[in-house]
C-alpha cells in the first residue's frame, strides 16, 4: 500500500510501504478522507510543532475517517466490518491523573497519531486503537467524518469560552477552526459576530456561517472596527484561531472589561505576546484550548442534523498521490482551499 511521509520542510513522498495486520484491541482501516490541518502545516513549513521534531520521516494526517476492514481480537462489540467511523487521533492511557478526573486531552501518557513519534492517517490503510474509532450515520459524508475532529476542536473552544445569548464575540482568523467557531457562536445566540481575515474569500465563508461583521486586516484595523462598532465597549468573548503572533494581543485588546479570550491556534515561534496592562486594567480571563475532549457526540449530533456544513469546508480534495500539491496549495492559502483533503481511496 502507499503512504504519504514528511521528509522535511516543504518535502512530501509518497511511497510503497507494508500492510499492516490488527493486533488485540486494534481495527484495521481503509482511510476514506484525511483534513490537512494547520498543525500539519506548521510541521510542513517549520519543520516542527510546538518544538517537537523527528529525525525520521513521519506520516502526518490526524483529521480523518475510514471503513473498518478487520477487527482484531477482543474489539469491542458496537464494531463490525465495513463500518464508517471516524478516527478518533488521541488515545489516552486512561490511568493517569487527568484521564481519571475526565481530562483525557491533558493525559500525560496520550498518544496522538500524526504527532512525533505517532504514523498518523496519510495512508491506503492503517491500524488504530479500536477504542478510538467512533462510528458515524451514512447522512454523514466521508469528508463529514473526518471533518469533525476539528468540529471537535472548534466545539471545545467555546465550551471553555461559554458564550451566553446576546453576547458579542470576535473570531480571529477564518480558517476552518475560526469558522467553525463562529457557526458555534451563532448556534450559541450571540448578538454580533465578529470575524477577521485577510483573505475575502475566507470572509465570505465567514459571512456563510453568521458573521455579522467581516473585517479584513488588509484593509482596516480590526481591533478598531470592534471598538467603534460596540461604542468601546468591546466584545465579551474573542477567540483567536490564527497563528496567534499578534492576533492574541488584538483579542485583548478588543475584549470589553472582564470579558473572555479563547487561544486556539498555535504560534509559529512557540510563543506570544500579550500587552500586560491591557490584561491586568480589562481584568481578562485568559484561556488557551487545547485539542479535544469528549466532543465527538456532539460533533455528530450537529452534523447529522445539519447545523454545522462540514463538507463546504472539505471541498478541495486530491488523491494520496498528488499529497504534495496538496500540501503546497493549503500553505500557500490558494483561493477557495479552506481545508485540504486528501482522498487515499481516490484514484490518481
């Protein structure tokens, strides 16, 4: 079978790689759909994530769904054959103090596939964990699938961010977790919705998915357009979905007094800047969400009853074969590539 590794920055190979047969407690997978994530991306790019690297070439691929092909022994019985699931990325050890107290994404023991030393999804087949595949309806599609892993992501922010009716919020960055949030946030009940991009059509899929105010950096000071829009007051919750760089200091900066900042993206230079006065006058309350946590039944919930469009989200797909040009036109932002899926089943 083939399978897509990260060599090194910007370098992507498809090669022949051996099958590989379900042990106790795995499932073997036919992968369907695989989101290119901006973690992914930062990995392609930097080189890295977070600081963490390989000196070995590494399958990459943690958003994704597939058909169950074989179960090994003792799966669990809700499992059969030629069943579509999603794939579940992390398995926590379930033992750890964070697993016993329900924080399973802050195991100390978590294995997340994609994530060095993990092979992650970018491949014909894959053997999984089968506690971590989670079966999904056929109204869901295979990009769906795959797709709520970072639905996940997004719904696991604003539970942290508790956005309340008739709240304003600000989304910054419109790649696929920002939008996301900001359909949460318009499911949520807030009053007005602000989201920033510098990219039009990102903006549009904003507008697409309830954003009152789309404000492209390119052109205006955001911060600024939040404040003359809400009479200074500014928004009660901002969630920052960017590289974060500058834009966690441009939440606080345009949260009202005591209001909520929600950090979800990843900076690239592993760490940010934040004004210390204008935290410490607004009295902010600053959280930084990571990943998931027990997300996915809602995820599907929403889904499944049509109130999160995931597939507008996934419509640029390519085959594992052309893995690299894919990579290439997520990083480069080419107009209309929201989120990059590739297709391992699809032919090419």
């Amino acid at each position: 079978m083939r399978a897509a590794f990260f060599h090194g920055v910007r370098d992507i190979r498809v090669r022949e790689v051996a099958d590989a047969e379900p042990k106790a407690g795995e499932v073997l997978l036919a992968v369907s759909a695989v989101g290119i994530c901006g973690s992914d991306l930062h990995t392609y790019l930097l080189g890295n994530i977070g600081g963490v690297s390989s000196n070995e070439p590494i399958v990459l691929g943690h958003e994704a769904s597939g058909v169950i092909l074989a179960l090994g022994a003792d799966a669990p019985a809700h499992l059969r054959v030629g069943q579509r699931v999603a794939i579940d990325p992390a398995t926590p050890c379930l033992q750890c103090e964070f697993c016993q107290h329900g924080q399973h994404h802050l195991c100390l023991n978590l294995k997340f596939m994609g994530y060095f030393p993990q092979h992650g999804a970018l491949q014909e087949r894959m053997v999984h964990p089968a506690r971590s595949v989670v079966p999904v309806p056929d109204s869901i599609s295979d990009v769906g699938a795959a797709m709520l892993e970072p639905l996940g992501v997004a719904l696991h922010a604003a539970r942290l961010g508790t956005v309340q009716h008739g709240e304003d919020v600000l989304v910054v960055g419109c790649g696929t977790i920002g939008l996301l949030c900001v359909r949460l946030a318009r499911l949520a009940g807030a009053r007005r919705i602000f989201a920033t991009d510098r990219y039009t059509w990102r903006l549009d899929m904003a507008a697409n998915f309830g954003a009152d105010y789309c404000l492209n950096t390119a052109q205006v000071d955001p911060v600024q357009e939040v404040l003359r829009t809400t009479d200074k007051r500014g928004v009660d919750v901002a969630f920052e979905a960017a590289w974060v760089t500058e834009t966690a200091d441009q939440c606080a900066r345009a949260a009202r007094n005591g209001g909520r900042v929600i950090i979800v993206g990843i900076p690239a230079e592993d760490s940010f800047t934040l004004t210390a006065s204008v935290v410490r006058r607004k009295e902010l309350t600053i959280i930084y969400s990571r990943r998931m946590n027990h997300t996915y039944e809602a995820a599907i919930a929403l889904a499944e009853r049509s109130m999160v469009d995931l597939d507008a989200l996934g419509k640029f797909q390519m085959p594992l074969t052309h893995a690299a040009e894919a990579f290439a036109a997520a990083a480069e932002y080419h107009e209309g590539v929201v989120r990059a899926m590739i297709m391992p089943q699809m032919k090419g």
